[in-house]
C-alpha cells in the first residue's frame, strides 16, 4: 500500500528523533542513570504499604513513591523489578567496621582497655569501611550502621553514623560523632589490671565526677579574660557535647538497677541519653516512659546469661505496647567479635508478637530517628537519600533473598544463595 510523502517524512523523523534519545542513554553508566524501581509491596514506613508500588530515583534522591499507575516516567529510566522494596535498613548499634572479619588483633579496634574513661576516642578513626563485614551486612539491606565503641569499659569512646558504601571512613559518614558510649552494671565495672571502678557505686561516681569536671570546663571557657581559659581537652569537650544534648550519651544498661541509674544521672545533669540493651526494660517500664528516652533494645536473639539473664524475645512487643520508642540492634558479643545480622534479629521480634511493620519500623525509621538522621534516611519519601533493599518475598523469611540494595541511588548486589 502506499503512503503519502508527508505521512513518510513524519515516519522518518520519528524514527530519526527516537535514535537520538535512546543513544545516549545506551552509553550512559549504571550507576548514575535515574531508575524506577517496581515492587509487587512497597513499604514507605512513614505511610501505608503499597501493592503494585513504584519508586522513582533520580540523583541519588527518591522523586516519587506511589502507586505505578499514578506515575509515568520517561525513558532514561532503568527498569527493575522486586517482589518487596523497603527503605534501607538501619543496624541502630554495632561495631561493624571496627570489629573486623578476620578476629585478629590487628582488626580488633572497638575496645581499648588501657583506661575506663575514654570518650575522646572517636569511631571514625578507626572505622575500616572495606572490611568484609561492611558488604556482608550490606548484601542483606542495611545501608546504615550506627557503630563504633563496645561496651566493656565505662566511657569506652564515640560513635559513629555511617553507610555501608564501603568507600572511603570519611565520604561514607552521616556523622562522625553521633553519641558518646557509656557501660554501666558488669561491662562497665570490669575490673582491668586492678583498674576502678571494681564496683556500680564506684561507676557512677567517676561517671558523675568526670561530668562535674566538663561543667567546671565549661565555665573556665566562659572566663571573660581568654588568659585564664583552659586549653583545648579533648576528654572535656565530649563531655561538653554531652552536657549541651548535642552528642547524647549512649548508655548501655541490663539490669533494672543499672537501668535506674542511667535515669538518675540524665535527670541530675540534665542529658540527653539513649537507653541501650535493657534486658530488664519490663521490670522498669513505667520509669522508662515517664523519662521518655528511647530504648536501643538488645539483639533479640542474644544469649541470656549474666546482666542479660532476664532478656526476653518478647521485650520489643512490650516496649511497643508502652509506647515507647525504640529499635533493634545487631550489638557485639566479645567472644565472637563479627556480627550479627540485624535482619535477622528483627524478623525473630516480628515472629514473637512484634508484626511486621512494627518490625521493619524498628530497623529503618524509629532507628533513623533515634540516631539523628531521619530527614534522610529511614523511610521512602520524596526527597530523601535513595537508599532502598529489595527482596524476593518477605524480608523477615528466613529463605527469602535480598537481590539489590540502593545506596545514595547506587546499585549494589544482594545475598547471592539462599540461608
């Protein structure tokens, strides 16, 4: 059949105009095309789920989160498709990076035992972010890990917020100095080569008179006359931070009455702390929320013996039921210093009464909001770090995969076999 001249012209510049716009784009690099990301459920956090959801991607940020047919996008836009997309998920207290996959001595930096106060020692001076460990737990969908000082000494250094880009310490970090960690009960009155404290009340007493210090500090620097101003303390000028809320202290504290005194020195010095561990959250619940600090709650599957004999797998439920907040952790056990994989821990709390949103809410946006970053990561919401995690069915099934991880809008891969 013939066609017309002009019906001929429009056909061939049609077809010369689509050459044009798909050419570039064949050359373009993965890595920095925008991408749309389809999942049978997506789960924003901030809002309800969404069967049949789209996320579109664009310069590292999330441009759109809705359902597919609400959405058209153009077509520089790689295509990808999941059963579940999350937000990246978030390890609210580890020491990945600075306990190493090795167990060596050599990759062993997230305890110095030399001296029980030490909160000038700061995570991101010893963070390793090309450890195995990082693309370890990286490759189940945690793009962020609040990690750095273990517990075991009673000021035993900062923390540190950063992603698992495995880059650079430095271009990966959130924040460099996000709270100061604290050990109260055993872990905190080790005593190391005859070293105090030896017992609790000799704790919070060095606790309590290092503070006291920071505060006199504080007024020394307020002199008038700069010829009488102290010279720059490191130790000081954590406690400082810790003192004007800037860099809260983390606390970690298993039994009730440890629990109780890390309330009663937040309320003496007027601190900002964090709660973390409290396996015995249950026998103080009511003074836990009448303080309204938030909880960084044990790894569900920890053991229960000494001050953690009390744990229990249904500890979260019941923090959720008293309305307070909190989230899930990978932590650090001593005698096997990797990681646990806080996918994991939250898919057991889901199981054992927590749900799955309430599960998934406390690896991803209630961890962002107790670690200071949720205005960019924690939820999937227009504007915010492309940081997402895909999976093949239920990311708490212990036999699903995850297939992909987005951080910062770039692809990485998932598990590579099935548990």
């Amino acid at each position: 059949m013939n066609r017309s001249p002009s019906r001929n012209l429009h056909r061939s510049l049609l077809c010369a105009a689509a050459v044009l716009i798909a050419a570039p784009f064949a050359q373009a690099d993965e890595s920095t095309m925008p991408v749309a990301i389809h999942g049978e459920m997506v789960y924003p956090v901030s809002g309800p789920p969404i069967s049949g959801g789209l996320v579109l991607v664009r310069d590292g940020k999330i441009t759109y989160v809705g359902p597919t047919e609400d959405m058209v996008y153009t077509m520089d836009h790689r295509v990808i498709r999941a059963k579940v997309v999350t937000p990246g998920l978030i390890d609210a207290r580890a020491t990945v990076g600075l306990s190493g996959l090795l167990n060596q001595p050599h990759d062993q930096d997230m305890l110095e035992k030399s001296a029980p106060l030490q909160p000038e020692l700061r995570a991101i001076d010893a963070y390793n972010p090309r450890d195995p460990l990082v693309a370890y737990v990286r490759s189940y969908g945690i793009t962020t890990v609040h990690t750095g000082h273990a517990p075991g000494m009673l000021v035993s250094g900062q923390t540190m917020v950063v992603k698992t880009l495995g880059g650079t310490a430095d271009g990966d970090t959130l924040k460099p100095a996000a709270m100061t960690a604290v050990s109260l009960g055993s872990a905190g009155t080790t005593d190391q080569a005859g070293k105090s404290p030896g017992t609790r009340a000799k704790a919070m007493a060095m606790l309590r008179a290092e503070l006291l210090k920071a505060q006199e500090y504080a007024r020394k620097l307020a002199l008038p006359d700069e010829t009488k101003r102290p010279a720059r303390d490191l130790r000081q000028e954590t406690m400082l931070r810790a003192l004007d809320g800037t860099q809260p202290l983390l606390i970690t504290a298993h039994r009730q009455q440890d629990i109780m005194s890390a309330l009663r020195l937040a309320a003496e010095f007027n601190l900002s702390i964090v709660l973390d561990g409290c396996s015995d959250a249950p026998l103080v619940l009511d003074e836990i929320k009448a303080a309204g600090f938030p909880v960084v709650l044990h790894p569900t599957m920890a053991r229960s013996f000494g001050d953690m004999e009390n744990l229990s797998m249904e500890t979260a439920t019941r923090l959720r039921t008293a309305g307070i907040s909190f989230a899930i952790q990978s932590g650090y056990e001593s005698y096997v210093p990797k990681t646990r994989v806080v996918l994991f821990e939250a898919g057991v709390a889901a199981g054992k009464g927590l749900g799955f949103e309430s599960a998934l809410a406390a690896v991803t946006l209630n961890a962002a909001r107790i670690i200071g970053v949720d205005d960019r990561i924690g939820s999937l919401e227009v504007g915010k770090d492309a940081d997402l995690a895909l999976y093949d069915g239920d990311p708490f099934e212990y036999t699903t995969r995850c297939v992909a991880v987005f951080i910062n809008g770039r692809e990485f891969p998932g598990e590579h076999h099935t548990p």
